[in-house]
C-alpha cells in the first residue's frame, strides 16, 4: 500500500472493467489513456455542471460520447474513455439524419474543417461503430463511431517541395495566424487563399461579412510561395492547390470505401464543415457517386447532431463458445443479463420501457483466426432456440464483405457478447426554412476549371432560396457558415428541410477505349476472356 | 491496389503483418509508385522486370496475363516471396504494368515456412517458380495452378492469397483505365514521366549540399550455420554531382548456408537506406533510384551465384541496410541515426496441446522481437521497435497462451548498459517463454550476439548492447543457444529467454 501514498484522492480504473477482451497490451493502454484522461474530463464535466446549475439551467445536461449515443453525467464519467473521440460523432449523427430525412439509406459523410476532413460510411441509414482505434500510435479499445480522419483542410498550407513539386499539408495554419487572406499575420498560402483566388469564397460576405478577409494577401502569399518558385500564373497556382487538395479528399473516400466493400456509385456525398461544400461537387463527380446532399447549416451541421442523438449504453461480455456446441441457453442467458444490465442504466436515465430498444451483437471469428468480426444479430436468432445456421450466414456474408472472400466449412466460434441499448429523446422537429427574400442572381467572374478562364457565375445567397427551387450550375452559393460550389453540368433542387440535392445532369459520359478489364474473384475464371466498354468497367469499379 | 490486397488476403502473414507490395510500372520497367508497406520489397519489382522482360519478351505480353515467377535468380527475393505482373494495353500498346509481392506462408521444402537458414542450395528451399504466364489472356493455367499448389503445406492459403494479388494486379489495371480514359495515353505518359522526373529533381537537390563527399563502412554479422566466424560487409559511399554510389567491394564471398541476400533485396535494402536519410517522406520510385548507383561484387553474400541458398536473406538484408547507414552517417550525420538493432531475434514453437479434452492438437506459433533504435543527434533511439526492413509487432502473451502450451514468463524493455552517449540508444526487449509441457520443438535466428557485431556508436556515443538468447532449465540451470538454434527441445518448466540488440548512443 506504501506505493500508493500520495494518490489519495485519485481514481482507480480497472483493466477487466474498461476492456474485458483477451490481448494485454491493448487491454492496458486502453485502461491507462482512460486514467490518464478520465480524471481531466471528469473535473471539467463536474465544473461545467456545477456552472449551469448556478446560471439556474433546469434542463437535461447530457454528454456526447464517441460511439454517437448521448449519456447522462454520472454515465459518463464512470467511463470517460467513452467520450475521447466524441468531437467526430455529432457530424455523422447529423448525416445519419438528414439521409433519413431524404429518404435515402447510405452515404458518405465529409466534414471538412480548417485542419482536418472526417470521413465517415453510412450503411442501411448507420454508421457502424468500431472496437478499436489508434490514437498517436496507442490502441485504444473503446466502442468509437467509424470516422476516418486525415489532414486536410481550409488551413492546409501550400508549398513547393525540393524537386518543385506543388504539394499542400499536412502543415495547416489553424485559425491563429490562419490563411493569409485573414490579414492575422499569415504568410503562407492555404487551401482557403486558393478559393479566395478563384473566386470561390466572396470577399464582401466572408462569415456573413462579419470577417473581412483580403484577397490582396491571399494573391501575394500564392504568388511567393507557388507561382514565382514554379514559373506559373497566380490563377495556375491556386487551381492546382485546390485540384491537389481535393485528390486527397477524393482518395480518402475511395479507401474508405475500398475497406469497407462498398460501391460509392450507390452512396450519396454530404459535404458539411465550412469548407465541405467547396469541394463537395468535385468529389462526388470525380468519384461518380449518386448524389450530393448539402446540409442546410453546413458549418453548424456536427452541433446539430448533437440535438439528434439518442441516450445510448452499452456493454459487453467475454463469451469464449464454439457456435456449433454451445448450449443455446448460455446465450440467451448471456444477452438477458447485458440486456437487464443495460435496461437498469436507461430506467436511471429516467427513459420509461416503451423508450428503450436493444441491438444485440456477437464478436464472432473463425476458429484459429485471430481478428473478430462484429456481427448485428436479430434477436428472432437467439430467442427460443439459437439459430446456429442462421448466424454462421451472417457472419460468412459479413466476412465476403469485408474481405472479398468466405470459407462457410471453416468452424465459427464467439468472442463475446455485446448490446447497444437506446433511450429515445423527445425533441423538437426543425421547422421548414423559408426564403427571406425574392432570388435575385449576381454575377461574379471566376475560375473552375480552366486558370485560364474566368466565367461568370450566377451568385445566389442561400437565404434567398426556398423549397422546390432548382437551378442550374455553374452557381456560387454563400451563406454565413460555408459557400456551395456548383459546377457545369449539375442540377440543384431545395428540398423541404433547406438541404440541397446536387446530381449530374448526364450522368459520367461513355469513354470509348480499348482496355480491357477481367474478372478476378478466383481462379474459376471465364473460359475466354471478356472485352468491355470501358466505362463499365469504370463504374463497377468505383472506389477501388 | 494495397487495400484491396489486404482485404482479400488470406493469411495474417499479409493482413497482419504486412509483408507485401504493390507498385506501378512502366513499359521500360521503371517503378512508377510503390504503396508503402514494407522496405524490404522496394527494389524487386523493376529488378524482377528486367528478368522477366528477358525470358518472356514485352511484346508477347497481352491484356489478361499475369506473369508469375519467385526465383531468386531472376530478380525476385527469396522463394516465399511470389512476385506478379500483369500488363496494361492500351490500343495494343503496353503503357504499364502493375506489379505485387507477398510473402507466403510456405511454398515448400524441408520445413514448414520454407525458410531455413542451414539450406545449401537454393534447391533446399521450396518450389522454384520461373518467369511464365499464371494466366494468358484472362485464362488461367491450371496445369501450372495444380503443380504449384501440390507442393506447398497449406494450397488453401497461397491460393487465397495469390487470388489476392490477382485482385489487386486487376484493381490497378482498371485504375490506370480510368486515368488513360480522362488524360488520354499521351496525357497519362507525359504525367507518368513528370512523376519520375520530380523524383530525381528531388534527389538531386537534397543531395546537392554533400557533393564530393564519401564515406567508408563495415560491419560483421553471426553465420552460425555454414560455419561459427562472422560474415563481412562493407561499402564505399560516394556522393557526386546529384547521385550517389555505392561500391560494395570487399564484401565477403558467398556461403554454404541460407543466408546470402538475393540481388533483388539488396538493391531494395540500399535504397532504403538512401531514402531513410535523405527523403523519408518522399514516395519511393525509379526517378529517385536513377541517382543511384550500385556496384555489387560476382558470388558474394549480397550477389550470390545461383545455386546459392537465400531463404534467411532478411538477416543479411538488415545488415545491408545497416552498413550503408553507417557510411552514410559519416556524410550526414545532421540526417542519420546511430547503429540500430538488426539482431532480429525469432522464436518458432512446435508440439502437441494437449490441454483440452480429447487427442492431443498439434500447433505452432512464433514470435519476432523488436530492440533498440540508435540514437540521433538529438534524439533518443526509439525502444523496442523492429527497426529498418521488417517493422513487426509482438505476439500479444494471451494469444500465445491460447494458441499452445507456452506461457510468456515475462517481457521487459532490458536497462542498463551499452547505447551511452549524448542521447543514448532504444532499449532492447527481452522474453522469457515458458513450456507448459514436455516435448516442444523450439528454432529461431538472431544474430548481433556478440562485441563485434552489436550496433555500432556515432560521434563518440557508445555502441550498443548485444542480443542473447539462452534457455533456462527447470532446474535454474543456463544454457546458452548460438544464433542460429534449430531443432531444440524444451520440457514442462523450461523456459526460453530471447533479448534483441540495444540501439547504440
């Protein structure tokens, strides 16, 4: 006890209890960035509580967590863990619900910030949650939603590398000095300069018009940094940064998608943060992507997730069994005890039982394999009787998704058991947005796609469109949080709740070439080999 | 073409530890871009290309073939590595060919896993494939399938994986479709050429500030199998007018052992070395290499004559790696590390589990330790990392304890001496394994074990500490192990102790 002196005081965390599964070191760096964290977390949520109480807030304080559910306070700090990556899950709670709204049922949600893009798939309406992620190079076993994060974004700095190449980021300006075009000491140019320069982003009504920006800067720190060195016109500069960021954007999303097995020409694209809407047009075009859906309040759109979230606990057990021998009660015994567990929490959360839906799932693998693989199981499975054959299809069809292949001969074992248990919250559905004033088009002369071609765009502010409207692109849409890029080609539509619905016209024209593609899913090939139109190819191929 | 790869592979000597490649060639062969997966594969494709490109003319390439070969006399590494191409036609032209490596659990021969560090002959060392077509025109050769998969212990996984670099091979030829479709082939070739030629721009002014100078190193490492003296590399680094060479004369001769460093995984160890100084961020392709020049001395250990065995090159490999840093250190020491561990300690563990009900299971497991980064300038060496070609991680103890009787008695970072210096080097690991039964059948290679081969100090820091390996009898009893260690068995209470090299200061 002699070594504990001095952490009167201090909290304990236990391994088994922050992480109950098999593998030590993450199990213990799991638990030791939890320690580390938690105390800090738990401080500054009690101090914020304490606040509001005296400012005499009456209302529910809940807290965001990193796996999308909301949890009261005392849920909340008994695992702070649950709360580390919690700033990525507001935007993608936000896109889950305008997919709904929409009518669609997957996408690919792109938050594209000053410093970082975040990137997140959604399947069936959802976005999955992960176990497990790497957090500056420690694992770290906590239920996180499935977000992707790289760096790229308005702050990334442009700069000509030792073989004069242009190249942008990682470096990033934040918002202190920032890009240069906000005249607070920047110098170096950034993504955001490369708009201003085109023409993309309005001098006269940045942020509403709350911020002057300086396009005078935003040409001269290009001019030095790229197009001197590079020997080529400001207006060449600032595409090229742009073309280059986008390509990152472009790549991200496509292995996002290549991981996770999906075919993008079926997902839509939401482009939020301030700057996603920029590049958003871009991106699902050169991505051949089905749709492009803009928030209605894209720089906000992360907190309005927050107010769309549900209460949410989860837990889950170590369950080493074979699935072809374990006794099926052990299982339905398994999840009733996760399910009273959970249902406890959510009557504590004062969430009456008409509130509360269940999801259960088993950590499954093959026998001597030693990646798990988590699996959604419908409860008509492990109710009065466990339907082994049922689950064993399951997990095989998960595993063809996942990894291209599935060996249905090979045993299935489970790893553990586990339950989301969802405590619905009454909120007010937004009203519908109405136009502020009749549509007047301004022009301003801009540069897409060609440096060496200003066109003149149509300049609509976003307040000024209502529901049902449709226009034509090219189009410049500013409004105070961010500014929607339209291009040539595309056809805009407002949709009830203020979103905009951004497809082609003609969808991705027919190339002709003489490449020819071949089938590869495993040696029982065609017997002759199969010429096709290019363009087939290119679309079954999509995202990878 | 890397992700798809790994989502589709079989075996977690791919999906795990990453021990394949993927890369984009040009008609003349030149590497174009390499996903960064592991060093050790940089240099195999072109050089492979060339072999390839001499048996199986580029003309005689058509949309549909994938060309398989894994001989280590034709420009591949060693055996278990299988190398493909498949070629991109566009109008009937050859544009580009894409090109994966992966490593394969078996592809037969005396011991399970292939490799074998007392092989004499490449012939020792599993199923030789030459350049041929896997498959012509989209048509698989199944002949060549059968034979192939009659003679490896597990058809199920190399077919697997092979079908996963098939898949991958295919990925990259729509790929490159696609940019062909929206720059056309005169587009895409001009785009192709920039691309080298930013690399080489690159090189050529990074290297600028160091014109004139060079530098001389040598080093020793552990044979152990061939005979007990150690093995000698050395090098003359010169740097001119935008280019580096590297004179390897004075190397030692070729050994009756599996350890000689295929040509291939030579150049891909000295490249690596010139990109881990000079341009680490930087993708790695043919422009960049153009600098580069190599002079590699006929029958020696890094440019064996066929029939020597290669199976452990990655031993040899490292130590390629390290020499060339340790000349490159005195060039530019404000870029470089001090020695770092090479050592490379593996455990392979075999026998029957016969905890569980019913007849005894046999299993096999294994384990790779990382040690001891040198130091920088000012800079600490990094602890415990697998330094240089491999970049491996430790097997978690609870899945080791799962998978046999083999309990992991402790595993340490190693304090104490050795590494001293301004900034001092990364700490060694150190593993205790422990038999849970009788009977089990243990191998494993390390080498920097003794003063003249541990990792060697920079500008006055110490050198580091050697690696060891020793068995511990139930009885507290200590018998050391030579570096090489094949074949011995341990009883119920015995355990093995691994320890990998401390990083020099």
């Amino acid at each position: 006890m002699r070594s504990l002196r001095g952490f009167r005081g201090c909290r304990s965390f236990c391994r088994i209890q922050t992480d109950p599964r098999p593998e030590e070191w993450r199990r213990a760096s799991t638990t030791a960035t939890v320690a580390y964290v938690g105390p800090i977390l738990n401080r500054y949520v009690t101090g914020l509580q304490t606040a509001l109480k005296g400012m005499g807030f009456r209302g529910r304080f809940l807290l965001m967590r990193s796996d999308g559910g909301v949890a009261m306070v005392e849920a909340a700090t008994q695992n702070p863990g649950h709360m580390l990556t919690s700033g990525l899950a507001g935007g993608v709670i936000a896109a889950e619900a305008l997919l709904r709204q929409s009518g669609h049922k997957a996408a690919v949600a792109l938050d594209v910030g000053g410093t970082s893009a975040d990137l997140a798939a959604i399947q069936s309406g959802r976005t999955g949650v992960r176990r497990e992620r790497v957090m500056d190079g420690q694992p770290i076993r906590l239920p996180t939603i499935d977000v992707e994060t790289i760096s790229n974004g308005g702050g990334s700095v442009a700069w000509v590398d030792a073989g004069h190449a242009l190249r942008v980021g990682p470096e990033s300006a934040g918002s202190v000095p920032g890009p240069a075009c906000y005249a607070l000491g920047g110098t170096r140019p950034t993504v955001t300069d490369a708009a201003v320069v085109l023409g993309w982003l309005q001098p006269e009504d940045y942020l509403g018009g709350e911020m002057t920006i300086d396009p005078g800067l935003a040409h001269k720190a290009l001019s030095e940094a790229v197009a001197l060195p590079l020997g080529i016109s400001v207006d060449e500069a600032a595409l090229g940064v742009i073309r280059i960021a986008n390509a990152a954007l472009v790549q991200a999303v496509r292995k996002l998608a290549v991981e996770r097995g999906l075919d993008l020409r079926r997902h839509l694209l939401i482009p939020a943060g301030g700057a996603g809407p920029l590049y958003g047009a871009m991106i699902a075009r050169d991505l051949g992507m089905a749709g492009i859906l803009v928030p209605r309040y894209p720089g906000i759109f992360a907190a309005e997730g927050l107010l769309a979230a549900d209460l949410c606990h989860r837990d889950q057990m170590h369950f080493h069994q074979s699935l072809a021998v374990v006794p099926a009660a052990k299982v339905s015994q398994g999840f009733d005890r996760l399910r009273s567990r959970t249902a406890a929490l959510l009557r504590a959360d004062g969430v009456p039982a008409r509130g509360q839906t269940f999801r259960l799932q088993a950590e499954l693998r093959h026998v001597g394999q030693w990646h798990d693989l988590t699996v959604d199981i419908p409860p008509r499975l492990v109710r009065g009787g466990l339907d082994r054959s049922g689950l064993a299809a399951l997990f095989h069809r998960k595993h063809k998704t996942l990894y291209g292949h599935s060996d249905p001969a090979a045993p299935i074992e489970f790893r553990s058991l586990a339950i989301e248990a969802i405590g619905q919250l009454d909120r007010n559905a937004p009203g519908p947005t109405q136009a502020t004033a009749p549509a007047t088009a301004r022009h301003r002369a801009i540069i897409l796609s060609d440096p060496l071609l200003r066109e003149r765009v149509p300049v609509l502010d976003r307040a000024e469109l209502s529901p049902g409207d449709t226009r034509s692109g090219p189009l410049l849409l500013p409004q105070k949080d961010s500014t929607t890029v339209v291009f040539p080609g595309q056809h805009l539509r407002v949709l009830a709740d203020g979103a905009l619905w951004i497809t082609e016209v003609n969808p991705r024209p027919c190339r002709p070439s003489t490449a020819r593609s071949f089938s590869t899913k495993s040696h029982r090939l065609p017997r002759r080999c199969r010429p096709r139109c290019a363009v087939r190819h290119i679309r079954r191929s999509s995202g990878t | 073409m890397s992700t798809a790869l790994r989502r589709a592979a079989y075996s977690p000597i791919i999906w795990d530890m990453i021990d394949y490649a993927c890369g984009l060639l040009d008609a003349e062969g030149n590497l174009i871009a390499q996903a960064p997966t592991i060093p050790a594969q940089l240099g195999i494709m072109s050089t492979a290309f060339r072999h390839i490109a001499g048996v199986i003319p580029t003309l005689d390439w058509r949309a549909g073939d994938i060309i398989i070969c894994n001989d280590p006399y034709a420009g591949c590494s060693h055996t278990p590595d299988i190398v493909l191409f498949s070629p991109i036609l566009i109008e009937g032209k050859l544009i580009a060919v894409t090109s994966t490596v992966a490593h394969h659990v078996d592809i037969g021969g005396p011991v399970p896993g292939t490799e074998n560090a007392t092989a004499l002959e490449v012939y020792g060392e599993g199923l030789i494939i030459p350049p041929v077509k896997l498959y012509d025109r989209g048509r698989p050769d199944r002949n060549l399938l059968a034979l192939i998969a009659r003679n490896l212990r597990d058809p199920a996984a190399t077919t697997g994986d092979l079908n996963a670099q098939i898949a991958a091979c295919r990925t990259g030829e729509r790929r490159i479709a696609e940019l062909v479709g929206k720059y056309e082939t005169a587009g895409f070739l001009a785009r192709k050429a920039a691309v080298l030629d930013h690399s080489h721009t690159f090189i050529r002014a990074t290297l600028a500030p160091y014109r004139g100078k060079s530098a001389q190193a040598e080093i020793l490492i552990e044979d152990d199998a061939a005979t007990t003296a150690p093995m000698r590399l050395a090098v003359r680094v010169s740097i001119g007018d935008g280019s580096l060479a590297a004179d390897f004369t004075g190397t030692e001769g070729q050994r009756p052992n599996g350890l000689n460093c295929p040509v291939a995984s030579t150049i891909s160890m000295a490249h690596y070395a010139v990109q881990a100084v000079f341009a680490p961020d930087q993708l790695l392709n043919d422009g960049f290499n153009r600098a580069i020049t190599l002079t590699l001395p006929d029958d020696s250990l890094i440019n064996p004559r066929a029939p020597a065995a290669v199976s452990c090159r990655h031993l040899t490999e490292q130590a390629v790696a390290d020499v060339m840093l340790k000349a490159l250190a005195q060039i530019a020491p404000d870029l470089s590390t001090a020695g770092s561990q090479i050592s490379f300690p593996t455990l392979g563990v075999g026998g029957f589990d016969r905890r569980h009900a019913g007849q005894p299971r046999y299993f096999v497991t294994g384990d790779i330790l990382g040690g001891g980064m040198g130091a920088a300038r000012n800079r600490p060496g990094a602890s415990g990392v697998d330094c240089h070609g491999s970049n491996c991680a430790l097997i978690s103890a609870e899945i080791m304890e799962m998978t046999g009787p083999v309990r992991v008695a402790a595993t340490r970072l190693v304090p104490g001496s050795g590494g001293t210096g301004a900034a001092s080097g990364g700490l060694a690991i150190e593993r205790a394994y422990e038999a849970l039964d009788d009977d089990l059948t243990v191998s494993g290679y390390l080498q920097q074990i003794g003063p003249a081969t541990t990792p060697w100090g920079m500008e006055g820091g110490g050198s580091g500490a050697p690696a060891a390996v020793w068995i511990t009898r139930a009885d507290g009893r200590d018998e050391p192990l030579p570096s090489k260690y094949i074949g011995v068995k341990l009883n119920k209470g015995d355990q093995l102790c691994l320890r990998s090299a401390r990083g020099a200061g």
